[in-house]
C-alpha cells in the first residue's frame, strides 16, 4: 500500500501537528511514516531515520525541515521515484538572498529533470477532497464536504479562513492548493490543473502574483470552454500591500486597476473580500452564469428588507425582472387593493395558501430567471413558533423546484445558520448566505462574467406602449427650449422641423456644421434610440441624417412610419459638456446635481449635488471645492457657475412649478458662456413623482 512520508516530523510548531488531524479527519487511509533522525517518537507514532528507512510506496514526500535540508530530502524523494511532493519549509526565494534564490533554483531543477509536482515552497499544503486526502499543516474547518468549488492561494495563513468561509456559504470543495513561492508548480500550473478536472465547476483563487500572463491566460480559457466559471481575490493592490506580498512570494501583481481589467476581459469575476469570494463561488457553483433577459425578483415578508435588496441590486446594476402583464394580474388578485406590485413585492398579507400561488407565478414568469428573498428576522430553526417564516422559504422553494430557477435567501444582517437553515443551504437549487450587500454584488458578477450584463431588449411594440406612455408627462425639447428661455437660460440655436426638406431649409438660417435629433415628445434618451446625429456639413449629409433617424425610431418602435418623426435641427456647438439634474425629492425637496454630460453621462460621474434654494456664490464654492477646478479654465468655470444659478433658480421659481425634473444634458461651456444643447422636462402626475427614466 501507498501512504506519505513525512521528513522533519517534530512535536514543536503546528506543522506535523495539523497536518496529521487533518489527513486523519478527511478520511485518509493509507500508510503515514514520520522521519526524523533525532526523535524515536512523534505525538505516540515511531519515527524513522532516513527516506531509506521507508518500507513502501511513498505517494506523497511531505518536507518541513530548513531549507538546505529541504533540497536534500526531494533529492532523495526523486530517487525514490515520488512524483508529488509537499514542501512546507520556507527561507527561499522569497527572502531575496542568494542563498536563498539559489536553494530554490536547484529545488526547480530537480523537479524539472525528474517531473515531480512540487507544492511550495514556503505554503501549508493542499487537499483533493474528493480522494480523501487533506495535506494541509494548519487549523482549517473539518465540516468541509466534497463538492465542485477549487480553491488556489498564493498565502498559506489565509487558506483556512478562505475554506471556512467557502463552508458557511454552503460550497462544498474539490481540490485546495497553497502554491506559495510555486517553483514547479505555480498560480497558471494550479488554475489549469483545476480547470481539467470534471469535478471542478468554480475555481477560485486568491493571488498575489502573476508569473506568467500567457500561460494563466491559456489555462482560464481552456476551462471557460468546458463551462468552468473563475473567482479572482486580488492581493497587493496598494503599495504597502506590494512590498508584504513581494516578502511571501517573491513577485508583486502589476498595478492594480490594470491587473482587473486584464482578468476582467478573460471572463474572471475579480472580487474584494473573502467574502464576496465565498457567496460568488456559491452562487457559481449551483447556478452558473445569469442572462439579463431574465433578471431577478426580489420577494420578502418585508417590506423593509425588500427595499434593502432592491437598493442593493440597484447599487450593483444587477438586471431586475418585470413582471409581464398575465403575472401581474394574478398577483392584484391575491393582494390587498392598493398595493404595490412589481419589483419588489412584498407578500407578508394574504393566506399561506395565497402567497404560494403568488411565488409559484412569478417563479415561473419569462423576465425571472431568478428569487432572491432578503430575509430580515434571524435564521428560523425547527421550532413551532417559527413555522410561519419556515413556510415562506418553503413556498419560495416549492415553487422555484417546479419552474427550474434558482432561490436565493440572503440575511440582512450576518449571523450563523441554524440547523434549519444548514439541512435548507444543502438543497441543489438553494443558496443560503449571511448579508444581502454582498450577495448582490456576487450577482452582479454571475450575469458579468460571460458577457451577459446589459440592458434587456425590449420589442418593437412594448417600446412604442412605452413611449407613448410616458408622452404626458414628458416635455418635447422643442417645448423644453421654450420653457428654458423664458427662465433666462441660454439655448443652442435650434428650429423644430416635420421632415428633410424643412430641415434643409432652416440649416441655410444659422451657421454649420449641425446637429439633427428626433423631435418626437415622450423620448427621455434619443441617444439610445438613433436620434442624434452630429457633424453634418452639407445637404446631403442632413438628409442622409434623417433618413437614418427616421429609420431607428421604426426600428425602435417609437415611430411606426417616417411620416410620424419630426426632427430639430441645432448649431453644432463645441466645449466641454456637462449635466444638470435638478429633482424636485417628495422628501428632501428640490436639489441640483452635476456630472460629466454627453454621451458619458451614464457613467455616472457626479461631481456634486446641491439642495435648493442656495445663497449667493454658492456655486462657485462647490465648483472650486470639487475635481472641476483642476478640469476648467476660468471663463469655462465662470460660464458654469453662470447656468448653475440660472438652472437653480428657475427651478425653485413659477418658471418650473409642477415640473419634478429638469434635465440639461448637455450643457456646453464655451468662452461666451454656458449653452444647453438638450433638455428633459418631467412633469408631475396626479401630484406623485413621476421620476422614472
């Protein structure tokens, strides 16, 4: 029979200690021989003296002496014909001395001419759960069960808190490496072993360097093939954090943001904390990768919980499911008038009997590909007096079973499981997990990873319903301009005009190049429809434009002939292009936002929001206290500050009243002042909000 030999076996340190309760806790049954030519004896079991002492097939050589010692010992263990070996010991390249970097050259070449895997140096081991070997010499959790999560750390000290937390998210685990300084057996080496495993559906690693980009590119791209899914945890991202991973391992990560964006664009979800790790790789392992066609609904008892998981979701632009119109009704019918139904839903009234049927709809709705329930009191035991929260989660699952999509129930505050919840977390198509912040951000990274994050397309006819909704409550731009002008703001030069002809004509008015947008009222975002062209210079260029606009409003279903587009012509103005928002909140008031305009709008960059009304020179207090000052000359800062007054007043004033948001967007600086080239105007409905764009 096979077993391990252990060189440097000793009573003191952990080492030996942990590695043997750990073999022994995950069912390891082959031989174990401890080596030691100085001790008879460790923890009750005989010692022998040498390698040569060993009377059987050593599977596995463990090595946890210094380091001159330690090449000796997998000199001798390659003699012996072992192909595997654990190098715990440290005192090699990682402390940067030539003696040092010496002593692993050799171990690496020993390795290379004898095709030995060799594990460290300078880790605490590994374990392939599977086979019922767990070789790790540190405390790590013994309520880890076999399952599809791979684990790959660079850091030894952080493995065991790593498991523990993949174990509280319900993972169970396959393979486990502590590479360390990964002289023959590195970050790519491990990532590609995983990958190739049919038991590995989740590899996760937590990585402090990078050896190699083109080879751990490969092996990422090889097991994305057969539908491995990777969870990056990237260490050394400040400058401290550098030199303390450059003194573990030898090797730093590139800068930070560029290491991301490279994983990124390979499909790794790049993480922040152990524990997004652990409820991503969960999440990942019974789920796999989410489509934004179909987004997730938020279902709770609570209504508090359910406005928590839906700013969560938000926060992280997670896709959300709407509810078609069949799913709506059988839900109005089973809740009481008045409230409210869409995403979230709160369904803590009605019968046991009644909020089943309701899970059971909406699970099986085509927008929802997947439940998420906040859960808001602490986690339900067996009890009694807790059936009713057991019965919630228990319609929630039933109902999920019968339409095949995934549950997810997630506290909203941290807290360990109760028996419960442990016997519900190790159903196949449940995720249990502590902290609904989190679990929203490991979403984000399961509809992120294959390039599936996005908005949802929507049909030619629902969009046209769509706007044709919205047309009584939103301004046309060409209404819009009108209403700015009287409040004494500043316009692009602009004429509204039914089709190519008339824009052709009223170009010869003002001076080129020129922009054309649709004029259509009820279109909150041309952008996004096909409504803006720019730069045009002559006739054939604007009727080129309108043609096309014409043509992407059918297309979009905001139009259903080019009879039915009108479109404004503007004078191309150029300067740098900023956005205002003033909202008009039904509990703060109204306030007055600022952030990059344009086309990058939708990044979101806010430089700052103001509430109104404000004192005089206000303004020029927060442009110079914010990024702006460095971004803009004086006169480009003083035309800001120009339309910010103008913009703040107005709104606050009769000029607005009734109106709830006042979009400029852009507004373009130039050296005669600030001009807005683009204006939304939302108008109150039945005295609500109607701020929904």
């Amino acid at each position: 029979m096979s077993g391990i030999a252990v060189v440097g076996a000793s009573e003191s340190g952990i080492w030996t200690l942990w590695l043997l309760r750990n073999l022994q806790a995950y069912g390891y049954r082959g031989d174990i021989w401890l080596i030691n030519p100085g001790r008879k004896e460790v923890f009750g079991q005989p010692c022998l003296a040498s390698i040569d002492q060993v009377r059987g097939d050593i599977s596995l050589g463990v090595v946890i002496t210094s380091p001159g010692r330690a090449v000796e010992a997998c000199a001798e263990f390659a003699a012996r014909g072992v192909r595997e070996i654990l190098l715990i010991s440290n005192g090699f390249r990682e402390t940067g001395t030539p003696e040092g970097i010496a002593a692993e050259a050799r171990l690496a070449e020993i390795c290379k001419q004898n095709g030995i895997r060799l594990v460290g140096p300078n880790c605490v081991g590994f374990a392939r759960f599977h086979e019922g070997l767990c070789a790790i010499a540190e405390p790590i959790s013994h309520s880890m069960r076999p399952g599809n999560v791979s684990l790959i750390s660079n850091s030894g000290a952080l493995l065991s808190g790593l498991l523990y937390s993949l174990t509280l998210d319900g993972a169970g685990l396959d393979v486990c490496y502590s590479i360390g300084n990964g002289t023959a057996f590195d970050l790519a080496d491990a990532i590609e072993h995983a990958g190739t495993r049919e038991t590995t559906k989740v590899v996760c690693a937590l990585v402090e360097a990078i050896p190699s980009k083109q080879r751990l590119a490969a092996a990422i791209r090889s097991g994305r093939e057969r539908g491995c899914e990777y969870v990056f945890l990237l260490l050394g991202q400040s400058e401290s954090a550098k030199a303390i991973a450059a003194s573990h391992t030898g090797a730093v990560l590139g800068e930070g943001r560029l290491t991301r964006a490279w994983l990124e664009s390979e499909g790794v979800a790049v993480v922040s904390s152990v524990v997004e790790l652990s409820h991503t790789a969960a999440l990942m392992s019974k789920i796999g990768p989410m489509h934004a066609e179909r987004g997730v609904m938020v279902v709770s008892g609570s209504g508090g919980a359910c406005g928590l998981g839906i700013d969560a979701l938000v926060r992280e632009g997670v896709p959300l499911a709407c509810l078609s119109e069949p799913t709506v009704e059988v839900v109005r019918k089973l809740l009481p008038v008045g409230a409210f139904i869409g995403n979230p839903l709160d369904i803590i009234t009605g019968t046991p009997e009644e909020r089943a049927v309701i899970c059971r709809h909406i699970s099986a709705d085509p927008g929802v590909g997947l439940l998420l329930e906040p859960f808001a009191v602490v986690w339900p035991d067996d009890s009694e007096v807790r059936l009713r929260h057991r019965e919630f989660i228990d319609f929630a699952a039933a109902a999920v079973a019968e339409n095949g999509i995934p549950y997810v129930v997630s506290s909203t505050f941290p807290g360990p499981l109760t028996g419960h919840m442990e016997a519900v977390q190790a159903r196949p198509d449940i995720v249990v997990q502590a902290g609904v912040e989190v679990t929203a951000r490991a979403l984000r990274h399961l509809y992120q990873t294959r390039g599936l994050l996005g908005r949802k397309e929507k049909s030619a006819d629902h969009a046209h319903k769509n706007a044709s909704d919205q047309s009584g409550l939103t301004i046309g731009e060409a209404e819009g301009r009108v209403i700015l002008e009287r409040a004494g703001m500043r316009v692009v030069p602009g004429v509204h005009a039914q089709n190519a002809e008339e824009v052709i004509a009223a170009a010869k008015t003002m001076r080129g190049p020129w922009v054309v947008k649709i004029g259509n009222s009820g279109i909150a975002h041309k952008g996004r429809v096909g409504g803006v062209q720019v730069g045009l210079c002559n006739e054939d260029e604007l009727r080129e434009a309108c043609r096309s606009i014409a043509d992407s409003a059918i297309r979009h279903g905001v139009a259903q002939s080019a009879g039915e587009v009108s479109y404004l012509l503007q004078q191309m103005v150029i300067g740098p292009e900023m956005l205002m928002a003033a909202i008009r909140d039904p509990i703060v008031g109204p306030s007055l936002t600022v952030g990059i305009g344009g086309w990058a709008a939708e990044a979101g960059h806010i430089f700052f929001t103001v509430p109104l009304p404000v004192e005089a020179n206000a303004f020029a207090g927060h442009v110079a206290g914010s990024a702006l000052a460095g971004l803009l000359n004086e006169r480009q800062s003083g035309a800001l500050i120009e339309v910010l007054e103008a913009v703040g007043t107005a709104f606050v004033g009769d000029a607005m009243a009734g109106f709830d948001v006042l979009e400029c967007n852009p507004v373009i600086l130039t050296e005669q002042g600030g001009v807005v080239a683009d204006v939304l105007i939302l108008r109150t409905a039945a005295g609500k909000s109607t701020v929904s764009h």
